[in-house]
C-alpha cells in the first residue's frame, strides 16, 4: 500500500502540471488558432475580425463575413528545452525535451439572417508535449509529458446596428492526457493516463469607433475538468485507478484594428489569463481519500502585442508583429515538467489572394524565452540547474468564401 501512495503522489500530482513544456501560450495554453494572425504576433486578435477563425478570437466578428466561409489551418510548433545542472546519478542532461507538433484547427462561418451569422470552431486550446532521454539524471521527476485537447466551439453572431455587434458561443472540450516518470526499483517506470470531457462558453463584442477603426472584447471562460484515469507501473498492486480536480484559466481580451491608409493597417492587443485559479493540485485515490495536496501559486498572466500590415496590391499583403508574453510560474515553483518563463515574440507572415473566393495565409514566428532556473527538492534527489529555452512557429491556412 505504501509503495502504491508514493507511485500516485509523485506521478498523479503532476498529470496536469506534466501538459506544458515550451507551449507556445503561457502555461499550456496555445494561441495559434489561425495563421493569419500569426505574421502579426496574434496582435487584434479579438478586433480584426477579417476570416471565420473570428469564432475563437471573437465571436462578435461573424457579423463581418458575408455568405459563407471555410478556413482550415496547421501549425507546426518546436518548443526546445534544453536542461544543464545536476540530478540524479550520471551525466545525462536529457537532450531536447521538446519536439515538433502539428496543431491543425478548422472554422466554418455562414450567414443566417442578413444581421445573425452561425459559426463553428474545432480546434486544440491547451496541449503541446515534452520528451526526456529515459536516463537523464531528472528521469524520477519526469520523462515523457503530454497533453492533448479538441475543442468544438459552435457560435452565433448579431449585428445590433452599424456600431455594434454582439457574438457568443458554447465550447465541448476534451481532455487526454500522458505522464511517465522512473520511480526506481521494482516499479520501474510509471504511466499516468487520464480522460475527462467538459463544457464551457465564450462571448465577445465588436464597435465600429469610425469606418476604419474598431475595437472587440472577448472572454473565454475556465473550463473545469474532473481527470479520471489510471497509474500502471511493474509491480500489479501498485496499480489503480486516480482522479484529480482541474480549473484551466478564463482569458479575456480587449484589441484594437485601424485602416491607416489604403496601403497600412496597425492593430494592438492586451490579454489577460487567469492562472491564479491553478493554486493546488489535489489528489484522489478511488476512495475519494486525498494523497497529496500540492501548492502551485500560479499567477495571472499579461500578454501584450503590437502588429502591422502592408497591402502591396489586391493579391499581397504582408505582415509583422511584436508580442511580450508572461510565464504563469515563478522561479520558486518550476518543475522538470514546465521549463517555462517570460517569452518576447517576433512574427513575420503574409497573404495571397489565390482567387476572388480563395486565399493562402502564412506565418513564422520566434519566441525568445528567458533562461529558466529550476531548483525542484521533490521528488529526491534535487533537480538544480538551468533550461535554455525557444520556440519556433510556421503556419498555413486556406480561406474559402462559396
């Protein structure tokens, strides 16, 4: 029995906390949700309103699209992570924990009256993946961590008059997620599996200030999930089935768009993600009886963007942008499974119109992320040292209008 509580405390405490790595968002989060916005540094997102992935960013900008419109996107995502100090026995330092991941999402917009539009979103909020060498000197707090989500996100828009317009959407969610670690001796390595679904909402509003500038305000709300899955190790009784409580954050954003001129757009962009709600990780055996209730103190995160278009002709546009993008966890409380700090982005990207119905959207950006250091005591030995981090993002998209 003993040995069975220390398998689930030091595995089943982290199954949230392992969902992270590089993430492209702060924490887990994952912002790229088009790529047309991500030569801007997603900069306006909640503002620009300009193709259907306006379902996610805001849903208010719906009433913006005439007739329907189909955008499928990927994202190619590498995180690296990068770990040097001392751990366990050896010299093994892990290699790379990151890895590259495919992000795909896809949105559907169509008008239903000529002032409600009908929406749909499928896309992956949280997620990405980190990956240790099994015998790095940290492989008893952390080898192999990942996350995945699928979000269906079908929305409605209305245009309340030529100023404003109004938008809302329910979100299903699902959750599966992957932990191992080396938990030495008989055990050998533990597996953490676990599944949950849940439901939440999102809502937004655009206002026309002139005819060539308007701002929007969007809210996505937390999602609460109930993780259920199992521990599997070597020895069978240590075995069993494991719960665990999670609050993912609500985020809201206020962005700002204006024409320029004909040739120059700028845009500008303040999110806020409440992380604090992410304070412990509490953990239930099958009886309902905790193992282990484990501090976090996550903060509220800030993410801050600056973008530009340029309209060569009617068939190019090009884009930059700048973004500065806060870490939810501080120094104190990092972990081998979240080698995460403040990130600075710097975007490229741009647009071809294909067609009079089509057009390709592109992007790459680098993030910069500050050096992280990990002092983590539990589980023994300590994991001391420092991670050399980055992330890399191309991405592609097609619009449709039919």
């Amino acid at each position: 029995m003993l040995a069975k509580k220390t398998v689930l405390h030091y595995s089943v405490m982290a199954a949230l906390l392992l969902m992270t790595g590089s993430a492209a968002a702060s924490g887990f989060a994952l912002i790229e949700q088009n790529a047309s916005g991500l030569g801007n540094a997603y900069a306006g997102g909640a503002a620009i309103a300009d193709d259907a992935s306006t379902v996610f960013f805001n849903p208010a900008g719906m009433s913006r699209l005439k007739g329907k419109q189909l955008v499928v996107a990927g994202h190619l995502i590498t995180p690296s992570a990068k770990f040097s100090g001392t751990g366990g026995a050896g010299t093994n330092m892990g290699g790379d924990a990151g890895g590259t991941a495919f992000v795909p999402n896809a949105y559907f917009v169509m008008e239903v009256q000529p002032k409600l539009n009908f929406g749909v979103g499928l896309n992956a909020p949280f997620g990405l993946q980190t990956s240790y060498d099994p015998a790095w000197v940290g492989n008893h707090q952390a080898i192999k961590s990942s996350l995945t989500t699928i979000n269906l996100n079908p929305s409605l828009s209305y245009q309340v008059n030529d100023e404003l317009s109004i938008g809302a959407g329910v979100n299903y969610q699902h959750i599966k997620g992957e932990l191992t670690e080396n938990r030495g001796g008989a055990l050998g390595t533990a597996v953490v599996q676990g599944t949950d679904n849940t439901w939440g909402y999102n809502v937004g509003a655009l206002y026309n200030v002139t005819p060539t500038t308007r701002i929007g305000m969007a809210y996505r709300s937390a999602m609460s999930y109930k993780l259920k899955g199992t521990v599997t190790t070597a020895l069978p009784f240590a075995n069993g089935p494991v719960s665990l409580d999670v609050k993912l954050p609500d985020s809201f954003s206020m962005s700002a768009f204006h024409q320029y001129n004909d040739k120059w757009d700028v845009m500008a962009d303040a999110t806020l993600t409440g992380w604090s709600s992410f304070k412990q990780v509490k953990v239930l055996d099958a009886n309902g009886a905790a193992i282990s209730n484990t501090p976090e103190n996550w903060k509220n995160t800030v993410r801050v963007a600056l973008g530009v278009s340029h309209h060569y002709n009617e068939q190019w546009t090009a884009r930059a942008g700048l973004a500065y993008d806060q870490a939810p966890v501080s120094d104190a409380f990092r972990t081998a499974r979240i080698p995460d700090n403040d990130r600075t982005w710097l975007a490229v990207g741009g647009q071809y119109q294909v067609s009079a119905a089509g057009a390709v959207d592109f992007g790459y950006a680098h993030l910069f992320v500050k050096d992280s250091k990990i002092n983590a005591t539990s589980p023994a030995p300590a994991l001391v040292g420092t991670y050399k981090n980055s992330v890399d993002i191309l991405s592609a998209q097609y619009r449709y209008n039919f």
